[in-house]
C-alpha cells in the first residue's frame, strides 16, 4: 500500500476517543483486553455502549471469528456488535458493543449470598420462565443459522438493565463459536476442549470427536437447575488443569454424582467413545454401584424442585446423558413448561424493581488486581458456597495461522463487564482471578 495513501487513511478513519468518553469507566479486564462503559462525546444519544478493548500487537483468531460471526448474526437475543475501531497507531482494535448491566452469574450470586446469610430472595417463577425461554431463543436462532456457541454459562447470558430493551436476554461472548454446517475436518481436532469446565456436556468429557448443538442444550440445561437452585449444579473443587484433554474424572464424577452412571440402554454410543476404556479403568464395578442411588430427582428434591413440576420434566429433557435424546432448542420452546402461568415476558424484570446491583467501575489496575486477590482468597475459603467456577478456555498449541499469535484463555468468565464474570467478553474482574497470571501464548 502506498505510505501517502495509508497516512492520509490512517488519518480519516475515526478514532474511538474522539468518539466516545469512557476515561474512568472501566468496567472489565481480562487475557484480551479490557471493557468501558462508555457515551457519545457530542450527547447525540443518552444511550449507553460498552467499549472492549482488544489488546497486543495484532488481532487473535478468536477475536477475529467472533467480529465475523457478529457482523452477521442480528437477534434480539444475541449481543449486537456495532461497530468495528482500527487504531493504527498502536494497533489495537476496539470492539462497539450494546451496554449491559447485569449477567446471569451476578443475579445468581445475589440470591446465593442471600440464600448463605439466611436471608432468603426468591426469583419470581416468571424471570426464571423468562431467562429460560430467551436463552433458548437465542441459540435457536444461532443453530437454525448453523452456528455453535461451546462456551454457554450464566457468565456469559448479558440482562439489559433500565432503557428501552430493559429486562432483555442477550448471549453473548462469541471467541469460541464456530458454523458447524460443513467443516473440513471434525471440531475437535481443531478446538479438543471447549465449554467451560462445569457446563461441559459428558460426550466432550470423553472425547468425543463429532460433538452436536445439543453441547449447547447441556449447557442450558445446567443454566435452567442453577436458576431454580441458586447453586452450579456440577459444581467440581478440581480445577481444570488437564486443560489439553477433553477426559476428566473428577468432572464426570460429579455428574454421575448428580445423574447416577450411565446404562447402556440409556446411551447406546457411550461404548465408542474416545475415553470409554479409561472411563471403565477408572470407575469399577463397586464405584458404579455407588452411583445406583444418585438422580436428578433426589438432587432437585434436596432444593425443593418437585419432580412433577413442568420445570423438573423440562430439565430432565436437556440434561439426558445421551447428545442423541437431548432435546433441541426448538423443542424446548414448545415445551408445556412455557404454557403454564405465569407467562414469559419480554422483559425478564416485569413487575418489578431491579433488585441487582450496577456494575462498578474499576480506578486502577492495582486495586482492580487486590480485588481479584481477595475474590480469588474468598473463593478458596468458601468453597462450599460455590462463587463461581475456576474456568479456562485454551486454545491448543499449533492451532493458529503462520505468524498468528496463540492466545490462551484462561479464566472462565469473559464477561462483558460485571465485575466477576460476564458473558460478551466485556469480562471478567474478580471472576478473573488474576487471569492475566496464567495467562499464555504460544
């Protein structure tokens, strides 16, 4: 390119700062950047954007599927992305997105604190109904357009707050998204782990190479009990360190924990799995007898979920063991759950204050670290209240474009801008538990 021609480019094209005011209002920070809440210099809108900021010298490949796909997916259940800021100068790319002020993972936090300090906030029956049909929504418009998620966790469901879409479900955080239409060789060999770690459906526990969009209704279905329990239903203590290997026991031992060991008549594929020899090394016969007392009936009674509700039958069809039976997004929303008062809104919040607080901005990166310390302090000492998962995301070695940088994410909230997890990618702060420690390229 001509150097007269790239200065004088160089020099049209707008510039985010002068654009918008978001000095001060950091509301995210992770292994990709950080987030701002931000507005409009010249007032031309009251409305609020969130800004995310894409760091280093260059643009990873996850970034760069996540601006393709968002440039063409628009739902009003999916994150909009609205505009795309090349900085020259310093080569950083700024990413325009819809301002949300809540996620799932901090109104899940809120009622669990309650529920921990005995002062109990029931979710009204219709925001759950709500939370659940939008999500579905969502990623039935994403499957019908042949689009995977893989990385669906109450992080990264985004609640618009107060405005016009207030109440509003949007999926967001699209890195690990991929079209599932035709691929040229199967998806794990290109991405072997993804899903963060407790919503991790089992076929990716063990292995298994041509993996469906019902790892998305896994998900979902792990979403659903923690609305209704307040509590991740697959909640593992061991954290994600074979992050190379789909196969973990420690996570499969919490499901089967939950769901009981899966029959052969109930999951006619599981003998060809990848991992179904080391499944039977590693669980014997007085280990699998173990499991004979464990169900999703006796663990959602424990949490007052009664078996014959229309919730626990809509449940039980997303969370089968087998991918085969699961049951599609589609489906789903036809459900009889749905039929039943109360009825869905759009507006998960309608009838009600918000209850949730705001996101909170971040002064400067050395209080933001002490805060990730003392979450990440917290969360070792109160385990059994389950603040939220020690997710990672890798991207394997090897599997970048010549001269591409390889990122790995780790951490597994990038949030779009809640101080701990959030779903967009706005991110994480202290969900992040100084993710930028771990933090690797290859």
């Amino acid at each position: 390119m001509d150097y007269d021609f790239k200065l004088k480019l160089s020099q049209e094209r707008s510039k985010v700062e002068d654009i918008f005011e978001y000095e001060g209002c950091k509301v995210g920070r992770g292994t990709y950047g950080h987030v701002y809440k931000a507005h409009r210099k010249d007032g031309s809108d009251k409305k609020d954007y969130a800004l995310k900021q894409i760091e280093g010298t260059g643009i990873s490949m996850s970034a760069c599927r996540e601006i393709a796909l968002l440039r063409e997916l628009k739902h009003v259940n999916v994150i909009n992305l609205q505009r795309v800021f090349l900085s020259h100068g310093d080569r950083r790319v700024w990413l325009l997105f819809d301002y949300a002020e809540h996620d799932l993972w901090h109104i899940i936090k809120f009622h669990r604190a309650a529920k921990a300090n005995k002062k109990l906030v029931n979710y009204p029956k219709a925001m759950v109904k709500s939370l659940l049909y939008q999500i579905l929504n969502g990623i039935h418009y994403l499957h019908t357009n042949w689009v995977l998620h893989r990385d669906l966790k109450p992080a990264n469901i985004l609640v618009m707050g107060e405005g016009p879409e207030r109440g509003r479900v949007k999926i967001a955080d699209m890195g690990f998204a991929r079209l599932y239409n035709s691929p040229l060789k199967p998806l794990a060999d290109l991405d072997p782990v993804v899903v963060t770690f407790w919503y991790r459906a089992p076929e990716l526990l063990l292995g298994a190479r041509h993996y469906t969009k019902a790892i998305d209704i896994w998900a979902i279905g792990c979403i659903f009990a923690e609305l209704l329990t307040s509590e991740p239903i697959f909640h593992c203590r061991q954290e994600d360190i074979k992050t190379s290997i789909p196969y973990h026991p420690e996570q499969l031992d919490r499901i089967f924990n939950v769901m009981g060991f899966p029959q052969d008549k109930d999951w006619e594929d599981l003998k060809r799995m990848p991992y179904h020899k080391k499944l039977t090394d590693d669980f014997t016969q007085n280990q699998k007898k173990g499991y004979q007392t464990c169900s999703l009936i006796k663990y959602m009674e424990k949490h007052k979920v009664k078996p014959d509700s229309k919730a626990f039958i809509l449940l039980q069809k997303l969370l089968l063991m087998d991918p085969t039976k699961r049951i599609s997004s589609e489906q789903a929303m036809q459900d009889s759950y749905f039929q039943e008062d109360p009825t869905t809104t759009s507006d998960v919040f309608h009838g009600m204050a918000i209850p949730y607080p705001k996101r909170e901005f971040l002064t400067d990166d050395d209080n933001e670290e002490k805060s990730d310390n003392n979450a990440n302090n917290h969360m070792n000492n109160q385990d059994e209240n389950n603040h939220g998962p020690p997710n990672k995301r890798v991207r394997m070695p090897g599997m970048a474009a010549p001269g591409q940088v390889q990122q790995t994410n780790i951490g597994g909230n990038s949030g779009h801008g809640m101080a701990n997890q959030s779903g967009l990618s706005y991110n994480n702060t202290n969900g992040q538990h100084n993710a930028n420690k771990y933090q690797q390229r290859y």
